[in-house]
C-alpha cells in the first residue's frame, strides 16, 4: 500500500477524518470508498496517539482552564478550613 500524502496525514492527527478522505480522493483522484479503506487501513496500522499528563491540559484551553478553577477553590476551601 502506498503512504499516505503528508496533507492527508497531518489531517487526520487533527482528527478531521472527513477532511482527510476528500482531500486523498482529489489528491490521488480515488473513489471515495477506496479513499476510506485506505485511510481506515492507514489508522489500523498506525493507531492515533493519545496524549497523557500534562499534555492532555495542554490539549484543550478550556480544559486547562477549568482543572485550574478547582484547583484554586480547592486552595480556598482548605484556607477557610483552616482557621
């Protein structure tokens, strides 16, 4: 099986699947149903990472953001019990 274009890959580390099988269509000026088996094919040999720790903080502002509001009510819960 031939690789997978550079486009197409960076497509779908993005998670834009769809995006990925147009683009492999036109790219390579395949049908649509060869387009997904060979994406299918490419994400069964090379499963996306997941990221972990940190990085998942990382991943998402709002995550970030919400995981720092209960910490600093956590740090405002423990000063009021403290006195």
């Amino acid at each position: 099986m031939n690789e997978l274009p550079q486009e197409v890959r960076r497509l779908l580390q993005q998670g834009q699947r769809r995006a990925a099988i147009e683009l492999l269509c036109l790219h390579q000026r395949l049908s649509e149903e060869e387009a997904t088996r060979r994406i299918d094919q490419h994400l069964e040999d090379n499963p996306p990472l997941r990221p972990r720790g940190a990085a998942v903080l990382l991943a998402s502002k709002l995550n970030f953001l919400v995981w720092l509001i209960l910490i600093g009510l956590m740090v405002l819960v423990a000063l009021f019990l403290s006195r």
